[in-house]
C-alpha cells in the first residue's frame, strides 16, 4: 500500500513538471532564427579562360561602395544613392584582365547587352549631368563601373533590378546615362576591341552620339527599328527623324522632342558621309517617317567596311539616296 501510494506521487510530480515546461514559452535563442535565403546567382566571366562565380564566391571579392544615379533618354533623372558591389575591372583580373586593345561586354539574362571601353573600364570615361536638373555637368573626380548588389544597405531585387546590375558610381553624388546600368547582369566577356565611332548632330543644339549610345536607342526596347529590303537584307537601326528631333530645338530628350512646328516652315536635313558624300532632303519627307532609318546593322552584323558605322535606308528611298558611311546629321532652319 506504501509501495503504491509512494509511486503515484513520483507520477504525479513528473506530470507537474512536464506541463510546467510545456505552459512557460521560451524566446528562440539567436541561433534557432532562420537565417536569410542568398539571392540565386551565377555569374559568368570570361576572357583568357573562364570562372563561373556564386553569390559566396562575389561574397568574398573585395567591395567598392559609392553613389551613382542615372538619366532615362527622355530626360527623367533617377537621384544618386548608395551602392555596393564589385568593381569591373576585378572580376576582368579573374580571367586574364582587360588591356586597351580589349572590350568588354556585358550581357542580362533577357539577352540585352552593352560593350564597354578599356576607358571606361579602367578610366571611368563616361559623360556625367547634374543630379538635380540633369543638364550636362562635369564630375570631379573618379568614375568606377560596378556589378553592384546591395542600393541603401538593401539586397537588389532579384524581381525588379538584381540580383546583380550595373552602376557607374563616384565618391560622391553623379549621375550617367541610364542605359549603361543594365539589369539582372548574367555574363560579363573581355572580348577584342570594338572599333570606336561617332554621329555628330547639328542643329539647333550640337551632339556627338557615340557607338554605346546609338546601340542603345536602337535596341528593340527603345527605339529600335528594323526593314527587310527586295533582296531579303534586314537593316536594323533609329528612325532619322528621332535623331533630327534631339537638335532641333532646346528639347534633347523629353516626350514629343520633335519639334512639328519647324516642319510646317520647312528645313532641310543633310546626310554626309565621312567622305564628303551628302544628300539632302526635306523636313516634310523625314518628319515621323519611321520608314527612313539610319542603321548600324545588316543581317545582324555590323556593316560592311564599305559602308560602316551607318547606312541610310528605306523602303521609299532612292539607291541614290542610301548614303553608306555617314558621319553627321545636319539640319539647317530657315534664317
């Protein structure tokens, strides 16, 4: 009877015990917290030979932070805030580097792509606008191209810009046109270099159009164009009169930036080749005709030596007129 009446009191008390452990909760200790889930990350360098990096391996590169924003080809200024990243220029040094005679292109997971110069690269040689009102202005100091993944201290969303993008970062506050920060980078390539040109406008306002910018505005998601002629050629390009419209007046950039009014009273639009070679025709043939295209590709290479960096083409135009090699665009008003 002891016996029995002494154990049903252990079970009593072990009973006790257990719900007193099981009624009182207990904070989870720093450790038992679930940790952040890494961004999902490949990225692919290549030049003398190839690595294929994950988010530990960007992990342990060496870090530049500093501030940049970026202005849209309409003139909408993002303002400059604070990104972290690697620097261009060392994951180049992971494949055998990047020298003058390299470029070095860099491409998105939706298949668009920019190339960038050995000055860009390593100079920082691009152009810089005022972070307030985007007019053009002059940065003092170093510019650096980076592969960032962290703006304001925040993980870049792999849902709208990241994991990983570009930006053209300073010590301090700049801003650079916007169609270098290229999105969701995926592959980085030190190729050999690209030949370099330019499309001087001249107009109202003057503005030399280099090969990284042109290449941009003809993208398909810009203002990009394309025409299959009676032989079967596809020319890739700008519509000429969105070239027209950026020195026609003192509106570069922003909406409708083709000034219709100057249509009305009538100008011409000259053409000329680097060799002197030039056509003329009138703003009333040009105005929004998106069947007069400048273009930079054919069949999807560059041109022929006979006719590159630029050919105008169109399905209304005479042969005459298919100026090959063009080096200015030049609009002259009436006095």
């Amino acid at each position: 009877m002891r016996k029995r009446l002494f154990s049903t009191i252990i079970l009593l008390l072990t009973l006790t015990t257990l719900v007193g452990c099981t009624a009182v909760p207990t904070e989870p200790s720093a450790a038992e917290d679930t940790p952040a889930e890494k961004p999902d990350v490949t990225l692919l360098v290549s030049g003398q030979e190839s690595v294929t990096l994950t988010w530990d391996d960007i992990q342990e590169m060496p870090t530049y932070e500093g501030s940049g924003g970026r202005i849209s080809s309409v003139g909408t200024v993002t303002p400059p805030t604070k990104f972290k990243g690697i620097l261009i220029e060392d994951l180049c040094g992971l494949v055998g580097g990047v020298t003058p005679q390299n470029s070095v292109r860099v491409t998105a997971k939706d298949g668009y792509a920019m190339t960038f110069s050995y000055d860009q690269i390593v100079l920082g040689d691009f152009d810089t606008y005022d972070p307030v009102t985007g007019a053009d202005a002059l940065f003092d100091g170093k510019l650096w191209l980076v592969v960032a993944y962290e703006d304001e201290g925040e993980l870049i969303p792999a849902d709208s810009d990241g994991p990983l993008r570009l930006a053209v970062l300073g010590s301090h506050k700049v801003v650079t046109d916007g169609h270098w920060w290229i999105k969701w980078v995926e592959t980085i390539e030190v190729i050999q270099a690209l030949d370099q040109w330019s499309l001087h406008l001249e107009g109202v306002l003057s503005e030399d159009v280099d090969r990284g910018t042109f290449e941009t505005g003809a993208a398909p998601s810009c203002h990009g164009t394309s025409w299959t002629d009676d032989e079967g050629r596809v020319w890739t390009g700008i519509p000429l009169w969105l070239l027209v419209g950026r020195v026609d007046d003192e509106n570069v950039h922003e909406d409708d930036s083709f000034n219709d009014g100057l249509v009305e009273a009538g100008y011409d639009v000259n053409v000329i080749a680097a060799d002197g070679y030039s056509i003329t025709l009138d703003s009333a043939t040009v105005a929004r005709n998106d069947d007069i295209i400048v273009a930079y590709l054919m069949d999807d290479e560059p041109l022929p030596e006979d006719h590159w960096p630029l050919r105008l083409v169109g399905p209304n135009l005479e042969t005459s007129n298919w100026v090959g090699g063009i080096a200015t665009i030049e609009i002259v008003l009436p006095e």
